[in-house]
C-alpha cells in the first residue's frame, strides 16, 4: 500500500467522524408550549407538495419549526405518505393500471 493511498484512505475514514462529532454540538431551542404537534404534521404533510409549489413563487415553509418533535414529524411523515398514495391512485387508471392491456 503506498503512502499517498493511505493518506487518502485515512482522510475519507476520519471525514465521516469528524462530521458526526460536529453535529453532536448542534443544540435544539427550548421546548415552547404552543407549538405545532401531531394534527398539524400530518396536515402540513398532507399538503407538502401544494407547499413545495407555493414555494416557488412565495416565502412558504413546507415544515413548521420549531415543533413538538416526534410527534410532529409522525404525522407529518404519515400525511405526506397519504398525499403519496392518494396521488398514486388518482394517477393508476389514467397509465394503465398494474397490467396493461395488450391491444
């Protein structure tokens, strides 16, 4: 093994550790009592992607912060994947179905 491939391996195994020891200095504000919980995750995970548009041409956050954590990002998780799958099935019929024809 030469010293410039072991340099270069030693720099690409120390990159990931030292990222992960810089994150581990990031700190969460303080727990406020009116922050959005599981009800408005789930909405804003819902509409997501309408928000991801609106983004484009107003200053719309698609993700509340600061929130009430896991619940939050529960709902917004499983309203997100609602959007998903509602879309997917509004979209199906119009390819083809999950067999397409052979005509």
């Amino acid at each position: 093994m030469t010293a410039t491939f072991r340099n270069a391996l030693m720099r690409l195994a120390c990159g990931p550790g030292l990222a992960a020891i810089l994150t581990a200095c990031a700190t969460q504000p303080a727990a406020q009592p009116d922050v959005p919980g599981f009800a408005a995750g789930l909405f804003h995970g819902f509409a997501a992607l309408f928000a991801l548009a609106g983004s484009l041409y107003f200053h719309i956050r698609i993700y509340a912060f600061p929130n009430s954590g896991f619940w939050y990002d529960a709902g917004f998780v499983l309203g997100f994947s609602l959007n998903i799958i509602i879309l997917f099935l509004l979209v199906l019929p119009r390819i083809g179905g999950f067999v397409t024809r052979g005509h």
